[in-house]
C-alpha cells in the first residue's frame, strides 16, 4: 500500500509570490492534516480536511490556505510569501469515519520550501 | 491547555536501553503517539498508545502511560545506531483532528 505522497519535495521561490503544494493521501484515508516544521517553532498544526470541508484550524494566517478534493487529495496554498515561511511542510492522513474519534497519523516526506 | 513537553537531547551507549519521557497537559487526549523522525524526512509513526492503557509493547520498543502523572515514555531496547533520530511524543483528541506535538527529542548513540 503506498504511503502519503508530497510533491513537489524541494522548492525555491521569492518573497511575494505563491505556491501550492499537493498531498496524496493514503488509499482509503478521507482526513488529510497539513502542519509546517520550523527549528525555532517546531510542528504546528495548519489545518484539517475531511470530505472536502476544512474540519479544524491552527493558528496560522489567512495567507495559508487549502483545499481537498472528493478523490481526498488535499493542496495547499500560501500567498504572498514572506521569509518566515521557509519551511518543512508535512502532510498527514488518517482513516476516519466521521464519528469524531480521531485515528493514528501517517506523514509524508514533506515539501521544503526555501523563500529567498 | 495544549502543551506536550520532552528534553531535547538524550545519548546512550550502543547496545544499552534508551529511555525518552514526555509529558502532556490535557487529560481528555485520546491517543499518545510516538514518531520517529530521520534527517531529510517526514514522520514515522513508531508506535501509539490509547489514554486508558497503561503499557504497550512491539518489538524493541516500550511505551508507558501513567495519567495521573501525564507521563509518557518511550523504551527502545537494544539501542542501535539506526535508531538515531529525533522522537516526538505527540498527543490528538477525540474532538479534533489535530495531533499536538511536543519539540522532539535528539537521540545520539555513542559507540
């Protein structure tokens, strides 16, 4: 069974423009979670998408921005790129059924974004 | 609160035991995970824990649970060179899809 597929895994663009990134999750799995990993702040939490509707929000702002798709393959957007938006960018899946329990995690490889 | 809390450095001898702790704030969390993290890649999840067990074992690896203390802690057994990585002990909710991750723990393994 494959895993969670990131692409692109490297990319380099300039402050002020945008990107996407994109998730495949694994077969099966409905919930795709974005974080971003930095040394300074560590793992934090973007946001969650089950059925195509953002279920949960981390505190990030509204440059950041997704979507899911109802073959459950997720993106995400940054706008108006900024330096401190250099990251790891990690995405996760997870087999839910909707009851609200939630289940174990499974990371990609992660896109790293360099803004110069 | 949301908080998940673990040293950030830990070295043991080739062959010995490595013990990696954690602690975590919200008693309502219902899993406890723990993930490996190797340089250049994403997260592997190890192994995890639901809050109304106290012990799991797989292999080499030990997770303890104490909630009273809201103490989690990671036994690998047999420490390898392999196993150098960056553990995070990390904590989700029932209510919330989200997984609240502690700074991640380096382990270094010394000949």
């Amino acid at each position: 069974k494959a895993g969670v597929t990131q692409t692109p895994r490297y990319l380099i663009k300039t402050r002020g423009q945008q990107v996407t990134l994109s998730c495949s999750p694994i077969s099966g799995h409905r919930s795709v979670s974005w974080y971003q990993q930095t040394p300074g702040q560590g793992l934090q939490f973007l946001f969650e998408y089950f059925s195509e509707t953002q279920r949960n929000k981390g505190n990030f702002p509204g440059r950041f921005s997704g979507r899911q798709f109802s073959n459950s393959r997720s993106e995400m957007n940054v706008s108006t790129l900024e330096l401190g938006d250099s990251a790891l960018y990690l995405c996760a899946s997870s087999l839910d059924w909707g009851t609200g329990v939630s289940q174990p995690q499974h990371f990609g490889d992660g896109t790293r974004l360099s803004i110069l | 609160g949301e908080d998940v809390e673990q040293s950030l450095f830990l070295s043991v001898r080739e062959g010995d035991s490595s013990v990696i702790n954690c602690t975590y704030t919200d008693s309502s969390s219902t899993y406890l995970y723990w993930y490996k993290q190797e340089p250049g890649a994403g997260l592997q999840l190890l192994t995890y824990i639901f809050s109304n067990m106290d012990m799991k074992q797989d292999q080499r690896l030990t997770v303890l649970l104490n909630k009273k203390d809201k103490h989690l802690s990671l036994r690998i057994a047999d420490t390898q060179t392999g196993d150098s990585a960056i553990y995070f002990c990390a904590e989700a909710y029932s209510s919330a899809s989200k997984i609240i991750f502690g700074s991640g723990t380096r382990l270094s393994i010394r000949p």
